[in-house]
C-alpha cells in the first residue's frame, strides 16, 4: 500500500493498530478551512458575559436595557458583546419604533447551550 502524503508526515504509533484508522480519520475531517470557522464561531462562546446575554435570550426577546439589567453590565458593554454575538450569527434583531429588541439567531444556538450546560452538568465516573 502506498503512503499518500498526508499519511507520511502523521506519525504512526509503533506496535499499535490506531494507524489504519488514520486515513479513514483524516478523510473524515472538515477542511482546515472550516475547522479554522468552527473555531472562531466557538469563540464566541468563550466569555461568561457573552454566555450569559444568549441564556437570557434563549429565555425570551429582550433589548439592550433589559440585557444590561439582567447581566449587570453597562449598556456600552453589552452593545460590545451583541455586535460580537451577531458577527458569530448567534443572534439577530428587530427594530420596533425607537427600540431594538435581541433574540437568538435560530434554534440551534438554544440547542448548544442546552446541550453544554447538560454537559458540564453530568457526573463523571472515576477511573
């Protein structure tokens, strides 16, 4: 079997059987380019004022003030924090008269937090 040249510059484990699952592996992998884009949408996800703005927003719509009520962080703060939130498109607003009202972009990013906090949330079994 010939190496292709990905496969020779990843180190195989000697006296193991992980190297014929390299490839299978490897083929399976996003491109780096999206991997790079996962990254930087995970990111977003990496700050605990950020994380706390989309629970409360998974709860319900809410403006700037009722955001910065609830996170106790200044209006400018918060403005920050939703610009960053909707550059990763984890969430959208409407305009409604003078007000601009938040919400979460779509069901999936009710679904990540859902699913981390029942992660972290989970017992860990000792080895």
């Amino acid at each position: 079997m010939e190496k292709s040249e990905k496969s020779e510059r990843v180190p195989v484990c000697k006296g193991g059987s992980t190297g014929e699952y390299l490839e299978t592996v490897t083929s399976s992998l996003p491109s780096d380019e999206r991997i790079v884009e996962l990254a930087e949408f995970l990111e977003a996800f990496g700050d605990s004022s950020r994380i706390k703005i989309l629970l409360a927003l998974s709860r319900h719509e809410l403006c700037t003030c009722d955001i910065s009520t609830i996170t106790g962080l200044s209006v400018s703060a918060v403005s920050h924090q939703l610009r960053v939130l909707r550059d990763k498109k984890l969430v959208k607003y409407r305009r409604k008269g003078r007000n601009v009202y938040y919400s979460l972009d779509d069901e999936h990013v009710a679904a990540i937090l859902d699913i981390a906090l029942e992660h972290i949330g989970e017992e860990r079994e000792t080895r």
